[in-house]
C-alpha cells in the first residue's frame, strides 16, 4: 500500500525546530489518532503514515523522520530485523516500539536491537509526547509501567554485589543466557543460578530481563518519565 501523506499546514516562524514523526501501524486509524494528538504540538510535526515496515524503510531514507513510531504489532522477529537494518542505514532514527502491551522481555530485546524509545498503546497523553520529544532528542526513554514491572525500588546497590555477582550481572545486562554465562566465566550453570538469586535478594530486582532493564536505566542509558 502506499504511505499516506499528512496534509501540508501553514508555515511557521518555528517549523525549522520542529520534529517530523512518521507512524507505521497495523492500523491506519491508531495512525490518525497520532495525528490529532500532535496538531496542538507546535513543535511535533505528523509527517506520514505507512502500513509496511519496508514502506517505512523507503520514506526513511527520503524523508529523514526524527521519530519514527513502529507497531509491534508486525511480529517481533520482523521489527527486530527491520531495527538492525534500520540501524545500519539510519543511524541517527529515533524509533519507538508501541504494541497494546509490552514486555520486559521484549522492550529488553527491541532496546538491543536499536529502538530508542518503549511504549504502550494504552499510555497516557502526556506519556505519549513525553516520549516523542525525548527520543527526537537522541534521548532513550521508556514507559515508567515497564520499570514498575522490573523493579520495587528505585534503589540498585551495586556496591553491595560481590565481584563475581557483578560479572554476571554485567554478562545477564548483555543478553548473555545461563549456560553462555557459565561458559564466559569458567564455572557452572548451577553456580550461575546462585549468583543469580544472590543479585536478585540484594538489588530488590525480579527475573534477569529486569536486571538488564534497570542496569540500563542505572546507567543512564534509557530513562523512565519523572515521578508524579
């Protein structure tokens, strides 16, 4: 199908600041939705609509969107590949992964793969632009419901971990499995489950896709809204 175009507004003392957002949905409707939200946004401009990853790829490479907003909805396995070839053409794309639901395992897995923004359908106005301007930024940001899922505490005592529990904290937040660990590290997959459960009792956090995520949010890699 073809990318449906926005309509061209009037011009703008501030339309050189302004940060173009392209939208490829499932659904052209939820596309229109984007497009209302950002009409009372001076500085966030509706761009275009595409029905297809590979539609996005050419309007990428033609229109040079500063966000380009992707439906999980295509497949996990598709948008995966569509972020590394993105990534390799594109470099500087700000992509945000938007599904009804999201979860740690896969916004874990689409902020390694390149995507520099996580959010859910269901989000809140203010989320929504929220995360729009901060990715056009070259920022990373991600729904405060994903954090909230992936740990109790916004305390992460790092210092508290030995130095082997940090190696394979280090090995989990790099997307290494058990047995890779074990290898990695020259001791066994059982010891590796030990270590885990010490880090998990000492940083409050639950399951090693929530390690990863707050290891990158210690880091500031990737950063959730403010607190209200």
């Amino acid at each position: 199908m073809r990318p449906t175009l926005a309509e061209p507004g009037p011009s703008s003392p501030d339309s050189k600041s302004q940060k173009t957002v392209l939208v490829c949905d499932t659904q052209p409707v939820t596309a229109e939705g984007v497009r209302t939200l950002l009409t009372g946004n001076p500085d966030l401009r509706f761009l275009q609509v595409a029905e297809s990853l590979a539609a996005t790829s050419d309007l990428v490479r033609g229109q040079a969107p500063d966000v380009i907003v992707v439906d999980k909805a295509f497949g996990i396995q598709a948008v995966l590949e569509w972020l590394s070839e993105i990534r390799l053409t594109s470099p500087n794309a700000g992509v945000v992964i938007w599904g009804v639901s999201v979860t740690e395992a896969e916004a874990l897995r689409f902020l390694q793969a390149g995507a520099r923004g996580i959010l859910r359908k269901t989000a809140g106005v203010s989320s929504v632009l929220a995360c729009l301007r901060t990715v056009a930024e070259r920022r990373s940001w991600m729904e405060d419901a994903v954090f909230r899922d992936s740990a109790r505490s916004d305390r992460y005592p790092r210092s508290e971990l030995t130095a082997r529990e940090q190696q394979v904290l280090e090995l989990v937040e790099q997307g290494f499995k058990n047995k890779e660990i074990a290898v990695d590290l020259g001791i066994r997959p059982g010891t590796v489950k030990i270590h885990l459960k010490h880090i998990f009792e000492k940083t409050g956090v639950r399951g090693r896709y929530g390690l990863a995520l707050s290891g990158l949010k210690d880091r500031g890699l990737v950063s959730p809204p403010p607190s209200s």
